[in-house]
C-alpha cells in the first residue's frame, strides 16, 4: 500500500440524505484547475456515503439534504421560512 493510499483510506467522509427527490451530489476535482468529475441524483430517503480523496477536493450538495459530517449535521436546500 503506497503512502497516499494509507492517508485516503482514512480521510473524511460524509453522508448525505435526500430529503426530496433529485438531490444532486457533485464531486469536484483538486489541482490547478477544479471541474467535475463526478455526480450523482437521489431520491427522497436515499443515502449517499462520499469520501475526500486525492481526486475530490470538494463534494457540492444541491437540493433539500441532511449532510452528516466529522463536526456535525448540516441542513441544504432549506429556505429561512423553514428554519
């Protein structure tokens, strides 16, 4: 096992739940330029389980989700009227 692949193994993770149909995940590239390179739809209750690696710099959540994380619950796609 290479070096990176024992830091990937243990990099953060998150877990997203759709809390409506066509929550979009997207997974965005590290370097000197971001694109994506990675998506995903859910439907509602469906849960999505990502993870940091040396391709995905960042994991971007469209729609109403709850995003359980290493520092806690994160609610997306919520208006103020909700909160």
């Amino acid at each position: 096992m290479k070096e990176d692949d024992k830091f990937f193994a243990e990099a953060p993770f998150i877990c997203v739940k759709a809390m409506e149909k066509g929550v979009n995940i997207i997974g965005v590239t590290r370097g000197e330029t971001t694109k994506i390179h990675h998506t995903e739809k859910l439907d509602r209750n469906e849960v999505l389980i990502a993870q940091f690696t040396e391709h995905t710099s960042a994991i971007k959540v469209r729609g109403k989700a709850e995003i359980y994380t290493p520092y806690g619950v994160i609610h997306s796609g919520e208006t103020e009227e909700s909160v």
